[in-house]
C-alpha cells in the first residue's frame, strides 16, 4: 500500500520548547530502539542476487509487510522530528517502488533541515553533524533505493511489458540483462514511450519534478549549515533521477509541484516546475536542430569531461551527418566496407558490389550548387540555441538527437553511436576499461 503524507503536518513543532520532540536515541527509548532494528533487519544487503542457475533474481517484496512497517515509523514520528526514521521510511517507499510516497518523505526532510536546522534529530554536538550526514547519506543507497528506482515501471507496453529505466539501461549496453531475458530494442523502447497515455506519465514526472528539487535541497543545506562533517553526497541518486526526467519528459506541459511550491523559499525547489517543461530534446525537429545539439553537448564534454569516451563518440557522430550509406561504411568499417553489397531480387538476383554503389554520381552537389546554400543558411539561422550544463542535460539531449533520427532517418547510425554515449557518461574508468579492453574481441 502507498503511503499517503502530508509534509506540512511533519513541519509543524511539536511542542513551543522541542519543536522537533525528544531525541528518543538519546533518551533510550524502547520502542524507537525495536522498531528501528526490526525495520533494519528486513531490508535487503543486496537488490539483485542470483539463484541456484545463475539468473539474477529481483528483490522478493513479499518478504515485508511494508504497510505495517511504515506504520510502525509514522507511530514515532508522532513523538519526534528524526532524519534516521523518516531516511528508513524513504528506504521502504523506495524499495516498495512508491514514487509518490517517497517524493513526500523527501519534500519533509528537504523542509525539516531548511526550518528546523538545530532541532531537528540527530542534532550536531559541537557543530559536528556526522550523525546526521550519515542518516542522510543513506537515502542513496544502492540496494534499497537506487536500485529498486531503475526497476520502477513507468509505463506499460503491449510489446515490451513493463517499461522501466533499468529496461533502458540494457538496452544502451550500460548493465546485463538479468539472466536470459531477451536485451530490449532501443527504437522498440522509444515507440512504445511514443504510445504511452501522457496523462498517465503527468504525475510521475510531478514526483521525479519535485524528488530531484528536494534532493537538491537536502544536499545544499546541509553542506551550507552543516560544512565538510554535515555535508552529504547523493550526486549518484540525483544523476539517476535526471536522467528519468529526462527519459520521460516529452512534454510541453507546464506541471504543478505542490510540496515544492509549499517550500518555494529554497531556489532548488522552486526551479523544479520550470525543469519539469519541454525540455530542450523536445526542440529538436530538424536536422539542424539535431547538429546544434551535438555542438551543445560537444562543448560541454571538452570543457568539462575531456576523457569521457562519449566525447569521442559525439564528435564521430558529427562526422556522420548529412553523409550517404557509402561515406557512412566507409567512415564506420573502412576495412570490411568493400566486402559489402545490395542483392536486388531473389535467386540469381543483381548484387551491386560496393564499388558499384561507390561510383554511383552523387546528385548532392548539383543540387547544393543550384540552391546557393540559401535554404541551409536559413536553417542554420532558424535552428534553435541548445545548451548542456549539466551531464544530465548533455544525456538528455544525446537522448533526443537520437530519438530525432530513429523518427526522421531510421537508417542512420547515429542513434547507435549516441546511445552509447549516453551510456557510457556516468561510467567510471574501470567500467570504461572492461567495456572497452574486452579478451578475445575480434574485429
């Protein structure tokens, strides 16, 4: 069962003197003590595990009354104002896959450090707030909330069956498929998106919308208030929550963010409406609009991530724009494109060799000629300014650069080569090395 909070309650004081109520880890208290074991010692070491043949096994939900649980936290929030019980109770949403449930617990701990710095539980001794960074910290844990996140259905497929980002994740090579599952289709992934109700897929943006706005928060405050001992590091599960958005964000819709609007005094929150609008991937139209993308994306990977290998991969794929299916095997399979040829008709049909194809009078130039380059002037003009600031807005438009030619130019290369760009961005160098320095590759 979801949970169904209303944050404001939780930001109210419980009392004129305590307003966040007793520390009851301090105080000793029995029941906080108990119920925070028990909840613990059901929560699992590890999100994926592998039977007895080998298949990667998903996380049994059955195995915790996740109803009971949260109530049994809701109960000592009652009494107290504590990050180490509403961390758990986010843990549990997160690994019930309860979007909603986990956005409100956020937009409370985003609201509690923000009004009620010093009182709020675990509080600092001596200006040390290692206890509750630690608290904190874990809302970014692996098995219990980033994991269970890439799992989440975002909608469903006649085709495909659930869709989640995992199931894009494998798609663009980034993690295994679990077991023998089929690897999904990048462009089977990308229609049935373009099938999906966007009605249905409104109020999951609102909650990654106003997750990503209050994880912003949590880690702001608490590196302003808190400095180096109070400061927490959720870059990986923010990263994960924009790269959603921007999965999902295909929308020209403006949406509303309740909670965030409710703490609208923190810029992070605020900014989260105007990040849940069409994003920039949407603009693109054309294939001009398609190369001032790239360009934008190019231009943050040499001044900010040079040794990314997606940098590389970006500025192959400029290489490939506007080029024909000769220039492209050539470009891409120097070696073996002399080996390739069109048959034409069954049986004994006509093959044109490669050099056939080769020699065939490319007509581009003449009409190029004759058009004076007007047109593509005035493309290039009209095309719209694109900006990446951010990896995660370099991935979304890498992201919608491809999907534009999956649509427009299904024969293009160029989605391939930028899925794995985005694929490979969040990757660190020992990743990169085994997917790059692979035993007994042939080419």
């Amino acid at each position: 069962m979801a949970l169904d909070l209303d944050p404001s309650k939780f930001l109210e004081p419980l009392s004129a003197d305590l307003p966040c109520g007793q520390d009851l880890d301090d105080a000793g208290d029995d029941d906080y003590f108990n119920v925070l074991a028990r909840v613990e010692s059901q929560l699992p070491v590890s999100f994926l595990t592998r039977d007895e043949y080998g298949k990667l096994v998903l996380f049994d939900h059955s195995k915790i009354n996740f109803e009971l649980e949260s109530d049994l936290l809701l109960s000592l929030l009652e009494r107290t104002r504590d990050l180490r019980v509403l961390a758990l109770l986010a843990r549990l949403a997160a690994l019930n896959r309860d979007l909603r449930g986990l956005r409100q617990i956020l937009v409370t701990v985003a609201g509690l450090l923000e009004a009620q710095w010093e009182a709020v539980h675990p509080r600092g001794q001596a200006g040390d707030f290692g206890q509750r960074a630690d608290a904190l910290q874990s809302l970014a844990d692996a098995p219990t909330v980033i994991l269970p996140l890439q799992h989440l259905t975002l909608f469903a497929s006649r085709r495909l069956g659930q869709v989640s980002f995992r199931m894009l994740m494998v798609a663009d090579g980034e993690v295994p498929p679990a077991g023998d599952d089929p690897v999904p289709d990048r462009a089977a992934i990308a229609r049935a998106q373009d099938d999906a109700d966007p009605e249905e897929l409104k109020p999951l943006r609102v909650d990654l919308a106003t997750i990503a706005g209050s994880l912003e928060k949590i880690a702001a405050v608490s590196t302003a208030r808190g400095g180096s001992r109070g400061a927490v590091d959720l870059r990986r599960l923010i990263e994960l929550v924009g790269q959603m958005r921007a999965f999902l964000d295909r929308s020209d819709a403006i949406l509303a963010v309740p909670e965030a609007a409710a703490l609208e005094s923190s810029p992070p929150a605020q900014d989260a409406p105007a990040a849940a609008r069409g994003t920039a991937a949407d603009r693109i139209a054309s294939s001009a609009d398609a190369a001032a993308a790239l360009v934008a994306v190019s231009v943050y990977l040499r001044h900010h991530e040079p040794s990314s290998p997606a940098e590389v991969l970006v500025r192959q794929a400029q290489t490939l724009l506007g080029k024909s299916f000769v220039d492209v095997m050539q470009i891409l399979m120097p070696n073996h494109a002399s080996e390739a040829g069109i048959v034409i008709g069954a049986g004994r049909g006509l093959r044109l060799s490669f050099d056939q194809l080769l020699a065939v009078p490319d007509a581009r130039a003449a009409g190029e000629a004759q058009e004076g380059g007007a047109e593509e002037s005035g493309a290039r003009a009209e095309a719209p300014a694109f900006k990446a600031e951010t990896r995660a807005e370099a991935i979304a438009l890498l992201r919608g650069v491809g999907a534009h030619f999956r649509r427009a130019e299904p024969a293009s290369p160029i989605p391939l080569l930028l899925d794995k760009a985005a694929g490979l961005a969040d990757r660190d160098f020992l990743a990169i090395l085994k997917e790059v320095l692979v035993e007994g590759r042939s080419d």
